[in-house]
C-alpha cells in the first residue's frame, strides 16, 4: 500500500511538472539567446531539422511569426455584449496549428503518444512535418522561407490557388518571415562559432 502511495505521489509530481509551462523568451530577435536560455529548445529544433530535412533557422522564424513562442496562443475571441463569440479558428498552440492539419499530423508522423501543441518538441516536429509536405507537394524549396510561410498560412490549396496573391499583407508577412530566417541563420552560426572557443553553448 505504502509503495503504491510513493508511486502515485511521484507520478502526479512528474506531471505537474511537465504542465509547468515557460514564459516566452527574453529576446526572440535573437536565436542564440532564445538557445542559450532553452537549451532543450535547440536539441527538439535540431531533432526536427534532420528528420523532416527543413533548416533550423526556418522553422523558428515560422514558429516566432506564429504564436511569438507563446505556448498557449490562440487567436483573440470577439464579444458581442458581454457574450463570448467563437475564435476565428481552431489555431493553438507554438504552432499555431488548426485541428484538421493537427489530426493528419497525429495519424501520420507524431512521436509521442499525447502530442500537445503547447509542447515545444512536439508543435517544432510538426512546422518540419508540414513543410516537409509542401516541398513535396507543392514542389516549393526548403530554403524558401517566404514560400513555405504562405503555404503554412493558406494550406496547399489555397497557395496552389493563389490566394495570397490577392492579399499584400499576408505577402508582407511572408517578407517579414524570410528576413528573420536569414537574421536567424546569420545569428546561429555566430554562437556556434562561439561555443567552438567558449563551449558555453552545445
């Protein structure tokens, strides 16, 4: 009884604990910061990186543009009166994924068996499952950031339709999205370059 006890004791410890949620990064301008302070951050980005063949520099300037590395992001709820009225979609999550797209992932490629949107390692291997798919769907480079973010954004379809192309905003996001990558890759080979001399780093 007593052993049973410990056990559960224990359990619901460890749950609690990966509940615990991180507030977003200090400085998410910046990935060698944004690393240094989440070192688990780089080992899931880079898990991504190698399985799904996208660079890790694309996929945090995607998930920074999405949900600015907050965990439980959602789109903002209107209200008519004091009445709730429903979001404007069913995104959640670093991710910013949609239910639908969510489920595909889940059957087709997640990892753990609970994947959570509000978990770094499981909402980054999903950005990499995507992109990986609108390179071979929509035959789009992995090194074009802007491409891949409107792909992201409209779904396959609805970029295979143009859609965005009727929507400059959205194309300036996709601009936006492009520049931070390359700010992201130039930054990411300076701290490795430092954590070769300091090994402050991985």
């Amino acid at each position: 009884m007593k052993k049973i006890t410990c056990f559960s004791i224990i359990y619901i410890c460890l749950f609690l604990v990966g509940c615990v949620t991180l507030p977003p990064p200090a400085n998410p301008h910046n990935l060698c910061h944004i690393f240094k302070s989440r070192l688990s951050w780089y080992k899931h980005a880079q898990t991504a990186s190698k399985r799904w063949n996208i660079p890790v520099h694309i996929l945090m300037a995607i998930m920074k543009q999405e949900s600015h590395f907050v965990a439980h992001a959602q789109p903002k709820r209107s209200w008519f009166l004091f009445i709730p009225l429903p979001r404007s979609s069913s995104a959640y999550g670093y991710a910013q994924a949609q239910d639908p797209a969510w489920n595909d992932y889940k059957k087709q490629a997640a990892k753990s068996w609970f994947p959570s949107r509000s978990d770094f390692g499981d909402a980054i291997d999903f950005i990499g499952w995507y992109l990986h798919k609108t390179h071979k769907i929509n035959k789009v480079s992995v090194l074009k950031a802007d491409l891949l973010y409107l792909n992201y954004h409209e779904g396959w379809g609805g970029y295979r339709r143009g859609t965005w192309k009727k929507k400059q905003w959205l194309m300036n996001v996709a601009k936006k999205v492009e520049q931070n990558a390359l700010n992201y890759k130039q930054q990411l080979k300076q701290c490795r370059l430092h954590s070769i001399s300091s090994g402050w780093f991985w």
